[in-house]
C-alpha cells in the first residue's frame, strides 16, 4: 500500500514560546514534528510492513529547518519526501493555504491512503485533514485510534474517537485519515534509519513550482500568551476555624466564586 | 630402599618398590604420563579448544590486557597467594584460604620428594631430605593437609548446611569436595599406616620424633593393634589409591570448573588496569561509516570478554551482591557469563566447518538460537542497574555489567527495542537535554533570586559548578543545588553555573544503551566547557562525576573533575566552613554509598568525615557499606524505568537503613536521595526515618539555611506551588 503522510514541524512543547508581533519568535526554539504527526507516520509504517509492499512519502510545508522534521519521518523509515521548501508562503499561510500546497504536492504522488496528525499542536487549527481531502476530492476520516485495511486495498475499516466512545467507519480508498492519540506507539528511530536517512530522497520544491498561487483565507491579526500563573498564597490565621474563615471570604470577595 | 642410611628420614617408596627393578616406580611414571595425557584429552572433550577457537574469533574492540607485565605479574602474584579479593568474604574466603594452600603445600612438597627420589638420588647420590629438613618437611606437609580438610569441611558445611540461595548446584560441585577429601584423607591413612609400621617401635631411629607427623602420628593410634602384615598390605592398597586419586584429580581439572585453578590465575593477569570498569568505547566517527552498533552475535564481544567465561567457576558472589537478584528479578551476572559460555559451545556446533575451522556466520544464514532473547533474556538485559557490585566481588576480575551494556546498545540502537516508559527519556535528552522533558530554558530557575554567578556574565571562575539535571529540574533535589551555592558563597569559593548554557552528561543514556545520544550530549557539554577554558568542575551528581571525570575523555574533554562531597571535605577541614549549630532530631545517621561515587570512584571517607564534622548525631553503619553497598535501584538508566519484576530495589535500601537503627538516611546522590525518600514514602516510614542530601545539612549547621530551616524543609517554591 502506498500512503503519504503530511508533516508539520513545530515548536517542542516544552520550549519558551515569546509573542513576536502576531506571530513567535522563532529564535531558541526547538522544533520537533508535531507529535500527532508521529502517529500518522508510524500508521503509514506499519500498513506498509503489514502488507509488506508499497511506500511511504513525506510531505511538509515549511521553512528550511522544516527538512528536520522531514528527516526523522525518513528516520522512523518513510522512503522518499516532498519538501515545499517556501518560507515566504510557509509565513502567511493559513490552514487553507497550507491545504492548498500539500493538495499540489500530493497530487503527484501514488498513494491509496494519506495520514495527517488530527491537528499541530501549534496553531490547533485541526482543518488541514478536511480540506485537503476537499480539495483532492477523496473521503476524510477524523479522530482515527484504529485503521484497517482491505486486502485488495479498495477499502479501509477504521475506528474514530468519538464523545464518551467509539465508532467504527467503512471508507473506500484513497482516503484522508487524521490520527488521534491512541492509534498507535509511535517508534524511535533506530540509528541506521537516522544514518539511511540522510541519504533518502527530498524533492524540494517551491509553491510557485508546483503553481500554488491562493492566498490565505485568514489573517492572524494578534497573538497573547496566556496570563502567567499567580504565586500561591498561604493563608494566614490563629487556628483552623479562623483559617476557614479567611478562605470563604476570598473565595467570596476576591475570587467570586461563592 | 633410598639406601641413603640416613637416619632421620623415610623411606620414600617404602612397602611400594621392592629389591631388584623398581617396576612399581615405572609403573608411577606411566601412571603420571598417561594423567597428564588425559588431561589433555580431557579439555578437548569438554570442549575447551572449541571455545577457544570461538574466542579467538572475536573481533571486538578492548582494552590494553598485557602492558606493564611485571606489575601485572606481581598483582596477580599477590592475588593468588595472598587472596587479597577472595578473602573480602571471610567464611568462602577463610575455606578457600586452607584449601589453596593445603593445595600448594602438598603440590611443594611432592615436588621435593620427588626431585629426591626421581632426579637428584639417581643422578648424584645425595639424600637432602634427612634431619631438621625432613622434620620441617614432615610437619609443613601434615599441617597443611589438616589446613586443606578443615577448609573442605568449611566447604561442605556451607554446601549442605548454610546452603545461600545464590549458590549455584552442579552434580560436580559435591563430587569435587568429597573427591579432594578423599583424597587427603587416603594420603593421612597411608602415612599414618607407615609411621604404625616403621617409626611406633622405640628402637626406631625415627621414634623420638614421630611427632613431626603429627595428623599422621594421631591417625596410627586407630591401626596400633594391626600386624606388621596387615599393615602393610593395607597400605599399598590405600598407597595406590590415593596414587590414582591424585592423578584421577589432575584430568577432573580438565573436566569440571577446578580448571579455574589455571584460567583465573591467567584472567588476573589480564585484568583491566583503568580506573573504571572499562565499557567498549565507540569512536565517535563509527557513527558515520559502522552498519552495527552494539552486540548481538557472540563473535562481535572482544576476545577477552569471552576468556571470562572461562575464568568463572560459578562462586556466586556476584550473584550474592547483585542488586536485581536480591529483589528477585531475573538477573544472575554469573549466569549470565554461563550463559555466554554455554552460547559459545552452541554456536561452535554451527561455526565449525568439517575441518574444524571457525566460521563468524552472517546473520542471514545464521539459523541457531540468538544471543539477546534465546541465550540471555531481555527482562535480564534490562534488570541491571549498573552498580559495579559484580565487578567489585568477582574474584576472577570478570566484568558481567559491562557485557550487557553491549548488549543494550545493540537493543537501543539497532532495533529500537527498550521500555517503552524510555521513549520519553530519550526524547527529552534530545529536544530538552534532560530525561525529565522539562523546557531547557528552564535549567536555571532553581538559582533565581540566590545571585549565583553565571559563567557567560563572570567570564572566568576558578571552578565551575555543573549542577546537573536533578539538582536543576527535580523538586527534591533543587533544594540540595541551593544549598550547595550557599555553601560555596559562605566559603568564597570561587565558582559559576552555566545556567541555561549547560546540558544533560548523558550518563543514563550511556548506560541505558544509547550511545548516539550520550555522544551528542557530552560533545555539546565538552564544546561549552572548552569555550569557556573551563579546568576544575565540582558536580552534584555522582553519575555526572563519573562521565565528566572519565568517560568525556574518550571524546577529548579533559577537566579536572570533583564530587561536591571532596571539596566540602576540603573547605570544612580548613575551616572555611564552620558548622557552628548542632542540627537537633537528626538521631543517629547512616550514610547511603552511591554506587557511582563508592565502588566507581573509591570515594568512601569524605561523605563520613563530613557527617562526623556535623557533631549532630552518632554515625551508623547500614549492612552493606562502602565498597559493599547495595544500590537505591537508580543506575543504569533504571531510574527511568518502571520496577515491574520482583520487590523493590530501594526498599530493599531503606529497610536496611531502618534496621542500622538510623533515624536520618544521608545521600550524596541525587538518584539515592529520591529513591530513598521514595522507600522511606513507601513503606510509611516517616514517622521513623528521614533522608537528606549531604550539602542540606552542612548548609543547616553552617547556618546558611534561613529560608529552608522548617522541619519539614518546605521552601518557598513548594509554597508556591
């Protein structure tokens, strides 16, 4: 089976994000791929090794440093990649956009299936899944913990995280599938993947190759950290019922939340 | 019939060799070859030269085994003859004592009788054994011999008696000790039946001093009713059965584990000569151009790692220590060396060709049982928390750890195959460069609002203090990082931190088996040291000690390193820090050895000398100590991973701090420190045992710790939190 998988390389969750005009700055940070990505990646992986046939594209939207991101889905064991190499539209691009290029990438390539995280944990858009499918004009299927597929490869047999349980969704192929936490362990990279992949294959294009010409449909206009976490405060009294006391009253005055 | 006509002297084939040819003496000869001939024969059928062929085979990479001879000669002399490791166990180590040199005493002395008897009579006529040197011979032999059975009794009455739950039961174990037995015991009748024959009757020129034999003396009171017939024809059959006892022991050698009397000696001599258990080094540029990492075929161990298996006789004392075994996990390091042995003699069946040469099979033709799984379990692979205790207790100088940590790299590397729970591990090594993932932007929070110098503001210090991952990100372990800086100001120290500019040492992903991580971290490190002409650094933690100290030289970064335990040593007995106030309801204190500072690096005085200095509480000792030590359960990377097999390694620990009768378990580690504050959590003990970093109370009594004093030592952060 072939499938693609769409990368984003974000900043690592534990990295200090600062607010730059409306964006970050991007100075210091650590990128990685985005963790939902891994389980993209690591689904495209194991249908390839279970049907024991077909291969595994990369595609990625971003700046040069995005080639790091790219490199460790070669390293986990994906065998070629797309690289829209484009920072100028990578900066404005909005999830249409960044759908839109992906879309272009992809459409030259085979695949009976394409992976994406369910969304980056960066801008938390979660859209890219759906339009891409739109615009390709295939089926999607969101929120995937579990993908089974079909041995003649016309269908695929997948369960969905849905409220409070589970949904089990049939879905002809070629299809978009966003993976949710759940659908699978995904693996660490062994050191001859990380040395083999140095040398796989990146086609590195820009959005103007592959004529990529809409814009953004959104603008991000600002962008606030959230507010930082108040000090704790020790609550102050002679005895526990005078501690109580003080307690209800800045629940009451301050707080207002009795 | 020497015919020597001396006096004072024996016989020496008395009752055996009559007048005439000596066909009886021929017969010995023949006997003597045909033992030694058999000896041979004996380790071919026991499969020695296969195994030899099969480590002679291995292409792995060591260190230097055969510099510096002499001194090598003389360490191994010393080893031998003064059992300088056996004896570390005194009750195996007594009984060896008496056996060794019963051994080496009648080995002596039956050279001499027979360079007497065989060469220097026949040759020149000259009889030496005679007078006060037959005396002395005569009582040098019955001593030892009686060393030799009270050393074999020792032996039994711990195989069938004490029984250790470590101890290993082979068929050939009680074979061996009821054989040597035998043997003494037979050589005691025979001597005893000849002094009963020759020396009892008063005009015997040898009477008045028959007591220069005296086991032999006191056994010939049982045959005094005998007749001269009866003893004597008892005698040469007890002769020529300690004769062929004697001869039937040299070719059991070739067969069974007592070959360890020739390959230990050798495996001494051969010993690592580096100040750390050496673990293969990896150059950096194999990363480029090597296909393989680690160890999964048997070949790719060095040569001299599969000589060990040949040095291990199965004592055990590696398993007694080992940390994973007394917590009822699967790991035996003796067994583990068997199973390496026993591997190389399965492997030989496929290796082999029809000419007997030794093939290294390519993994794809290769179809017999693997070496990870099949030989050696992964759950055993993984159980080790590298704390050296094996290497410290062998007494072969076997290194068992440092054949897994192959075998690990192998697993971690090549085939992405580790707890799951490590994943994390590593990838908060890479992105954040530390195991806990927390953001490196973070690493100098803990000195906020403390005005620790920062190297990249001071420019140059004389020493820089590398905090380490816990001392910067674990809760627990801020607390000892802050007070060690109080400490270091109070005393004018002259010192920096790298705050954010410092990264993880890498030990645990050295020791968990990832190598790759481990290099790119410590090279991170090196770079940043040597930018900042760094010389002397003082560390938290033991386990950075160790890769700074000796591991970054391999990556060419050589800094003069200490734990902070032997600077605040130095500044408290030169009065640079003066520990003015008592600190109350420490009650008595036991101080836990850190694997990584004791056997690793022999610091053992100055974490107590520092502790006597506190004068708060009498120091206790726990049951195992210094170079005995049994570990918190953290090395190795296992501090990281979930104990799912067996009991718990760190209650262990803290149950023998309880039972020392301590009130305050004291750590110098910052892996001890929370694995015993875990132990003491665990098990409810709080209400009688405490734990503390070193540094907190030597910043308590030096009076530095205001913020910090409360009971509890809750701090501000905490509060905050």
């Amino acid at each position: 089976m072939n499938t693609v998988v769409c990368v984003k390389q974000v900043p690592d969750t534990e990295t200090l994000i600062k607010v730059q005009g409306a964006g970050i700055a991007t100075e210091g940070i650590k990128w990685v791929m985005n963790p939902y990505d891994e389980f993209a990646v690591e689904e495209a992986l194991q249908q390839k090794e279970k049907m024991k046939a077909g291969a595994v594209s990369i595609v990625s939207l971003g700046p040069a440093r995005a080639i790091e991101a790219i490199r460790t889905g070669l390293a986990m064991g994906a065998d070629t990649a797309v690289h829209i190499n484009d920072a100028a539209y990578y900066d404005k691009a909005d999830p249409y956009a960044t759908a839109a290029a992906l879309a272009a990438a992809v459409k030259g390539l085979q695949y009976d299936a394409i992976f994406l995280g369910k969304q980056a944990i960066d801008d938390d858009a979660a859209q890219v899944p759906a339009m891409l499918a739109e615009m390709l004009g295939i089926p999607v299927v969101t929120m995937v913990i579990k993908f089974e597929v079909a041995a003649d490869k016309s269908k695929a047999t997948v369960t969905r995280e849905i409220e409070g349980g589970q949904a089990v969704v049939e879905v002809p192929l070629p299809a978009v599938f966003s993976a949710q936490k759940g659908l699978n362990e995904p693996r660490y990279a062994s050191l001859p993947g990380i040395m083999k992949a140095k040398k796989k294959p990146v086609d590195v294009k820009t959005a103007a190759d592959l004529g990529v010409s809409e814009g953004p449909k959104t603008v991000v206009k600002e962008m606030t950290l959230p507010p930082a976490r108040q000090a704790g405060k020790v609550i102050a009294g002679d005895d526990a019922a005078a501690k109580a006391k003080e307690l209800a009253r800045i629940l009451h005055e301050e707080v207002k939340i009795v | 019939m020497h015919g020597s006509g001396a006096e004072i002297s024996r016989e020496i084939f008395w009752n055996i060799v009559g007048p005439g040819f000596p066909t009886e003496q021929v017969l010995l000869y023949v006997l003597v070859a045909a033992a030694f001939l058999l000896f041979f024969h004996g380790l071919a059928r026991s499969g020695f030269f296969t195994r030899m062929k099969a480590i002679t085979s291995a292409k792995g990479s060591d260190v230097e085994r055969v510099n510096n001879a002499w001194d090598r000669f003389w360490y191994m002399a010393v080893d031998v003859f003064g059992h300088r490791k056996i004896l570390r166990e005194p009750y195996q180590g007594v009984f060896h004592l008496f056996i060794f040199w019963g051994f080496v005493a009648l080995v002596i002395t039956t050279a001499i009788v027979f360079f007497q008897a065989d060469v220097i009579w026949p040759i020149w006529h000259v009889w030496f054994m005679e007078g006060n040197f037959y005396l002395g011979l005569s009582l040098f032999a019955d001593v030892f011999g009686l060393v030799a059975i009270v050393g074999i009794l020792m032996a039994m009455a711990r195989r069938y008696f004490i029984k250790p739950k470590w101890l290993d039961e082979k068929g050939e174990d009680k074979l061996i000790l009821w054989f040597i037995l035998a043997i003494l015991v037979t050589g005691f009748v025979v001597e005893a039946l000849r002094i009963q024959a020759t020396e009892t009757d008063p005009s015997s020129p040898m009477n008045p001093y028959i007591w220069f034999s005296p086991v032999g003396r006191t056994v010939a009171f049982l045959f005094s009713g005998m007749s001269v017939e009866a003893l004597r024809d008892t005698h040469v059959v007890l002769w020529w059965t300690h004769v062929l006892g004697a001869l039937g022991f040299i070719v059991f050698i070739a067969y069974s584990k007592l070959l360890h009397i020739v390959m230990t000696p050798v495996n001494i001599f051969l010993r690592p000569d580096t100040p750390q258990p050496p673990i293969r080094v990896m150059p950096p540029e194999m990363f480029e151009n090597a296909e393989t990492f680690g160890i999964h075929n048997l070949e790719e161990y060095s040569w001299k790692d599969l000589f060990d298996t040949e040095a291990c006789m199965r004592c055990g004392r590696c398993v007694e220590v080992c940390p994973a075994f007394n917590t009822d996990k699967p790991l035996m390091p003796r067994d583990v060396i068997q199973d390496i042995r026993t591997y190389m003699e399965n492997k030989a069946k496929f290796a082999l060709d029809a000419n007997g040469t030794y093939h290294i099979i390519p993994d794809e033709e290769y179809t017999g049982p693997a070496l990870i799984g099949d030989s050696i379990e992964k759950d055993t692979i993984w159980a080790c928390t590298t704390c050296m205790a094996c290497v410290e207790a062998c007494p072969a100088y076997i290194l068992q750890f440092p054949k897994l940590i192959d075998l690990r790299r192998y697993m971690v590397m090549m085939e992405s195959d580790f707890p799951a729970e490590v994943m994390d591990v590593f990838k908060g090594m890479e992105n954040n460069s530390n195991p806990w993932s927390i953001g490196a932007h973070t690493r100098a929070d803990w000195a906020k609002g403390l005005d620790v110098p920062l190297l990249s503001e001071k420019g140059e210090a004389e020493y820089l203090f590398y905090v380490g991952c816990a001392g910067a990100f674990d809760d627990l372990n801020k607390k000892v990082a802050v007070s060690l800086v109080k400490i270091f100001k109070a005393a004018g120290l002259d010192f920096a931190i790298l705050g954010t500019e410092e990264g993880c040492c890498g030990d645990s992903a050295k020791k968990i088996g990832n190598e790759y991580v481990y290099q790119a971290l410590a090279m991170a490190n090196i770079e940043t040291f040597k930018a900042y002409n760094v010389s002397k650094i003082i560390t938290m933690c033991p386990h950075g000690y160790t890769v700074l100290k000796h591991d970054y030289k391999e990556l060419g970064g050589s800094f003069q390193v200490f734990h902070y335990t032997e600077i605040l040593d130095k500044l408290i007995k030169q009065g640079k820090i003066t520990l003015k106030q008592p600190i109350e309801n420490l009650g008595a204190i036991t101080y836990h050895d850190s694997c990584y500072l004791g056997r690793y690096n022999k610091i053992y005085d100055e974490p107590r000398d520092i502790l006597k200095a506190l004068n708060s509480g009498s120091l206790v000792e726990m049951k195992s100590k210094r170079a005995k030590s049994f570990c918190c359960g953290a090395g190795g990377g296992r501090m990281w991973m979930e104990e799912d097999l067996g009991t718990r390694i760190n209650q262990k620990r803290t149950q023998e701090a309880e039972a020392s009768g301590a009130k305050t378990i004291c750590t110098a580690c910052p892996f001890c420190y929370t694995m015993l504050s875990d132990g003491i959590k665990e098990l409810e003990l709080s209400e009688k045992l405490q734990a503390f970093d070193i540094a907190q109370l030597v910043a308590k009594a030096a009076g530095l710790d205001e913020k910090t004093n409360k009971a509890g030592g809750e701090n501000e952060q905490e509060a905050a939190n």
